[in-house]
C-alpha cells in the first residue's frame, strides 16, 4: 500500500478552490461545507454512538488480506486513516452523501462519473458532508488512473482516498468488513453481558466494591483509577507497579488526559438521578475502543448499584444528594490506604502516590499518627475541617480510627494535637475518647511504624478496667509498663506467666474480686480510694482483699509479690484486648 498527499489546504468548496473551515462564500452564505463544531445535543448522540459501536479502522480495512489483493494506494488523506469504519457501502450516484448516516467506507467505480469533473468534485464534497469514512475508487474503464479532481477536493476535505489498481470484486470486500465488523460488535455485546452478570453476582453476594474492580482490571488488562470530580483518587484496581505508574504525577495525567482526546484512556461518568459523583476511567487500555467503552459503562453501572444497596445508599437517595455517597467512598480509600499503611503489607514508599492521588499533602511534610477510641467514628473526621488541618482519617475497628496529619513544617505539631484533641472531646459523646500519638515523623517511611506505635498506645489505654490518670493526648511514655506487657501479650512465656499467677481468680465464679484487685492496683494500692470507687466500706473492702489473698496465696502488702500479681493482671487484661 502506497500514499500521495496534497498540503495545499485542509478544506474544500464547491470550486475546489481552498478556504478556510469557517470561510463563508462569496454571497456572504455560510459554506455548506465547512466545518462546524457540533452544538451539545449533537456531541452528546456523536459520542454515544461512536462509544457504542465497534472500530475498524480504515487502515485496519487497506490491511486485509482481500484488499491488499487489489493493490490499494493512498492517494488523499493520508494522516486521516485512523477513522473508524462503521460500515461499508458501494454507491455510483452524485448525491450519495444524502443515504449516508457518517463512518461508511464508500466503494465505487467512478461510471457515472467519468468525464464529468463538477460532478466527481460533488461526489467527493457529499462524501464529506455525510461525514464518510474514506472512498475507495476501483480503476479501470471509468478511470484508468486516479482521476486529479477527486484527488484534490478529497485532500482538501481531509477524506481518506484510495485507489485499487486490479481489478477487485467489491461483493468481497463489503463482505469481509461487514463479517468483521459484526463479529467485533458480537464479541462487545458478550464482553458487555459477560462482565455485567458477573458483577452483578459480585453485588448481590455483598462482595466489597474492591472486589468489583479488580474484577473490572482483570477485564480490561489495565489499571482502574474511580476519582471524585476534582480528580481526587478514590480507589484503584490492577497491576501494583502499573497503578503506581499511573498515579505517580496523577492530577496532572488525569486532567491533561481528560482535555484531550485519548484512545487507551476511557471514561464513564458516574451519577444518580442526574447528578454526577465522579468517574471511572480505565488507564492505558489496549483492546477494542468499543469493548473498552462497553466496560467502562458496566463497571459504571455496577459501582452506581453497589453504592445505592451498600449500606451508605439510604443516604445517597437522600434529598442531600449523592455527596454523601462520595463521603463513604472516600472513606473506603482513608481505610485502604491506612490499614496498609498500619498493616506493613505493602511498603510504604510504594503507598506515596497512593497519599498523593487521594489529596494527602506529602512533600515536605511532617507527619502526626493517632488513633482514637470513642463512641463517634466520624468525630474525628469532623474535627479536622473544622480545624482546618490536612489528613486522612479511617475507622479501623469498632470504635477505633486512624487519623494521620499532614502538616507543615514550621506549624507545631504538638499544639495542634493537642488543640485537635480538645476539639474532638468538646462534645458530650465524645468526652471520654482517648487520643494516643506517635512523635511526629520527617519521613514518610516512619508513618507505619508511628501508626503503628499510636494504636498500641490506644489499645494498651482500652483494656485498662481501671481509671487512669492521663494526659489528653496519650503517648507511649505514659503507660509506661502497661505499654511493654501490651508489646508482650502474644509471647506464650507471658500468657503462661499471667494464667499461673492468677489462676485463683480466674477459675473462682466471683468477678468481683478480680475487679477490685485491678483498681487496688492501679491506684497504687490506696485502700481509701479502691473503697470509694467500688462504693463499699473499708472493712468489705480488707475482706476482699484478704479472700483475693487466700485464693492468689500472695502478700500484696509486700511490694514484689504486688508487682508479680499486677504485671499478671495487665498481661491478661492485654490478652482480652
């Protein structure tokens, strides 16, 4: 296959003299033949059509093994062979253009139109008028060589123009694309079906959206990025090293790739009852566009019906509109993204673009972790825009969120904290919550470990039965030995220790006893003030004492055998946790 190309122009009229594509004509009408950017209703039935129907390129169509039989050449419209083929018709008259619809590959001899330059001029405008994919001239009696009319006006419209020099029954050609091209649109509507049962069985086995996505990945050999509107990543699917590529320098990809067009990168709005939530986009797919789209609108559609049965789509029906549902979603992308981070499975370095992708501040950084027990797990969450700190915040468990600031350097880290805390117990629910931190980490690497750290901190403060006398932001250096034994609760030399010294109280029915051991330990063993809070009097309370005495056979006035008997009670109390 051979190409010629004429640079004169990029446009055509009726004189095949060259004007611009807004020129109008010398009455002053507006040229029917230039070009005109399609107003909104006609870009959105543009856009849907062409995402709904299978490609076959032009040039995919000069490749074949029947066309190549005929000798194709290129003779106009080199650079324009990428358009897609929608069909493939063959037509003698003039006025073809009129039966056109847009994206025919249009087969002729050029009979009724040998000797007739006005005519072949026409043929070649109405082509592009209808918006035709290429027109395909077999040579022989009618023109023996292509004819430099048609050649002109085609180059100028920017209509692909081949020429076949032997002899090519066209029944062969119409029959081989269309047999292509129905196949493909087979293959789209069973890849369409396929990926639709199989995620709708995902949701109706309540399988976790992740789940759906990497399903969706797996589908499209590519990464899957589902954002916001202001392209802040919400949640990933495929390949690591190929999400990691993706999200690397993410904003700026995401919004050059959005104001361009770009084949391998395809979207699907996501919305409900007319308002947009975000996007899915499918990031460097290779296969067939028209597949690609149809996935992209499954994959839409599924993530739209998970989210309205999830448990978050009550208030995603509600009259506050679909934001709320977002605010579940970017939950789920905090949780993921700190559960690794917590979770040391995945390095910490390799979770940067993650942070970055999902709007966390990361360069040049200082970075505080916590973790907070309390009754409200979206009052921590609420706190930070009212203060007007950057971070992420996630529930981990029931009653426990991780929360990571992100903060400058010059701001102090400990009076922010500090001032956070305040903030999160202003609220009667939310008085008694604890807020334990790590020491502010420089470096990214050091969050896990300082994550980490917080929630051992939280954790050791929790299964404490007894009060303790804290400061309101708790740090490893305040539960002192309580924080070693919650280290140590796992080692079986502790858990034998802690059952052997309790085993009196531990295998008696009266729990009682064992509470009031506890507090007489941690208030360091002040009679008068283990009596006031068990609400009993001094003598119940020396009986107690003495049965717990008779049954452990120790001496708690003795100081060694009463720190024996305490670091057992803190091991079994970290063991419960």
């Amino acid at each position: 296959m051979t190409s010629t190309s004429d640079t004169s122009c990029t446009s055509c009229t009726s004189d095949t003299s060259c004007t611009s594509d807004t020129s109008n004509t010398s009455d002053g009408s507006k040229d029917p033949e230039a070009r005109e950017a399609p107003g909104p209703s006609e870009a959105t039935e543009a856009s849907q059509r062409q995402s709904w129907e299978p490609a076959l390129s032009v040039r995919q169509v000069l490749t074949l093994e029947r066309v190549l039989a005929g000798q194709p050449e290129v003779v106009a419209g080199a650079d324009r062979l990428d358009r897609p083929v929608r069909w493939v018709h063959v037509a003698e008259a003039a006025d073809v253009g009129v039966m056109l619809r847009g994206g025919e590959m249009v087969l002729t001899t050029g009979v009724l139109l040998a000797g007739d330059e006005d005519k072949q001029g026409e043929y070649v405008r109405s082509l592009h008028r209808a918006e035709a994919a290429a027109v395909v001239l077999g040579l022989g009696r009618a023109f023996p060589t292509p004819p430099e009319v048609m050649r002109r006006v085609a180059e100028r419209c920017g209509l692909p123009m081949v020429v076949l020099h032997r002899p090519f029954p066209f029944a062969e050609l119409t029959e081989e694309v269309q047999s292509r091209l129905l196949r493909r649109e087979f293959a789209a509507v069973s890849l369409s079906e396929a990926v639709r049962t199989e995620l709708t069985g995902l949701i109706t086995a309540g399988a976790p959206v992740q789940r759906l996505l990497d399903e969706v990945a797996r589908h499209g050999g590519c990464p899957v990025v589902v954002t916001n509107l202001a392209h802040r990543v919400l949640a990933t699917a495929g390949e690591r090293p190929a999400v990691d590529d993706v999200l690397r320098d993410w904003e700026r990809i995401a919004r050059q790739a959005g104001a361009e067009a770009s084949d391998d990168w395809i979207r699907a709005e996501l919305s409900c009852r007319g308002e947009r939530w975000g996007r899915l986009v499918l990031c460097g797919y290779r296969g067939d566009r028209a597949a690609g789209r149809l996935l992209a609108d499954r994959a839409a559609e599924a993530l739209v019906l998970h989210r309205m049965l999830g448990p978050g789509g009550a208030r995603a029906g509600t009259s506050a509109g679909p934001a709320g549902a977002w605010d579940s979603w970017e939950e789920q992308s905090a949780r993921s993204l700190l559960t690794d981070l917590v979770s040391g499975a995945v390095p910490a370095r390799q979770l940067l673009t993650r942070a970055r992708a999902a709007g966390l501040p990361v360069n040049r950084r200082v970075f505080v972790p916590l973790v907070v027990r309390g009754r409200d797990p979206a009052r921590p969450a609420r706190v930070l825009r009212m203060l007007g700190l950057s971070g992420i915040v996630a529930e981990l468990a029931d009653g426990t969120s991780a929360v990571l600031l992100s903060l400058a350097p010059d701001q102090d880290a400990g009076a922010l904290t500090a001032r956070f805390a305040a903030r999160l117990r202003a609220e009667p629910e939310s008085a008694h919550a604890v807020v334990a931190a790590a020491d502010a980490r420089c470096a990214w690497d050091d969050v896990p470990a300082g994550l980490r750290e917080a929630r051992h901190v939280a954790d050791a403060v929790a299964v404490s039965a007894a009060p303790l006398d804290l400061p309101p932001v708790v740090r490893l250096r305040d539960i002192h030995l309580r924080g070693l034994v919650r280290l140590l609760r796992d080692d079986p030399h502790v858990q034998t220790f802690a059952e052997r010294e309790l085993d009196g109280l531990l295998r008696g029915p009266d729990e009682d006893l064992l509470a009031v051991l506890r507090t007489y330990l941690a208030t360091g063993r002040n009679k008068s003030r283990t009596a006031q809070l068990h609400h009993v009097s001094r003598p119940a309370l020396y009986r107690r004492l003495e049965a717990i005495q008779g049954r452990l056979g120790v001496n708690l006035d003795d100081f060694e055998q009463a720190a024996s008997v305490h670091i057992a009670l803190l091991a079994h109390d970290a063991q419960q946790g």
